[in-house]
C-alpha cells in the first residue's frame, strides 16, 4: 500500500518576480521565453526564464550561491543574491507568503 503526503504540496508556479534592492523590478509570466538582466550595485545579474521555470543564470557576486540554486520550478522557490541586491521568486495563483525580504 502507498501512502502519498499531502499536507506540504507547493502549488505550480504561474509567475516570476524579480526584485532589486527589496523593490519589485519587474514581474513575468513564467510561460514566457526570457533573459532578463537587472542593474545591482556589483554590476549585472542575468535572469533566465524558460520553459515553465526561471533561474538566475549570472551573477556578479563572489560566491555564485544564487546561480547554484538552479532551475525554480514551484511556487515558494527563490534565489537571492546578496551583495548585488538581487532576488527573484516564483508565485503561483495565490501567494505562499506576503513578502521576501532579506
């Protein structure tokens, strides 16, 4: 017999946000075919949308933390860059938390 768990299912992602300095810079549909690049205090990091799912491609920060976390696919899934001030966050129809802060 399987047993499936459903009490913690993330929702599938519809859009991605896309926030610089704790701002919203912009928003996307996830359906679309995308490179993005977004101004921060470092230089420039390149976010990449395809496919149903986004990623932060390039990064000019020392550590590469954010480009590490790979593919987002679910809604509640973020990378966030911190010495250039960067984030992105996948939402669905109806928003797992009220902000993202850092």
């Amino acid at each position: 017999m399987i047993v499936a768990c459903t009490a913690w299912q993330q929702q599938e992602a519809a859009r991605v946000r896309l926030y610089q300095d704790g701002r919203l810079y912009a928003e996307v549909d996830l359906a679309a075919h995308r490179t993005l690049a977004i101004p921060g205090p470092l230089g420039t990091t390149t976010v990449e949308i395809d496919g149903g799912r986004a990623r932060i491609a390039a990064d000019p920060s020392p550590r590469q933390y954010c480009v590490r976390t790979g593919w987002l696919q679910r809604a509640g899934d973020s990378a966030v860059c911190l010495p250039n001030r960067t984030a992105i966050a996948l939402v669905g129809q109806r928003p797992d938390y009220d902000s993202l802060g850092y």
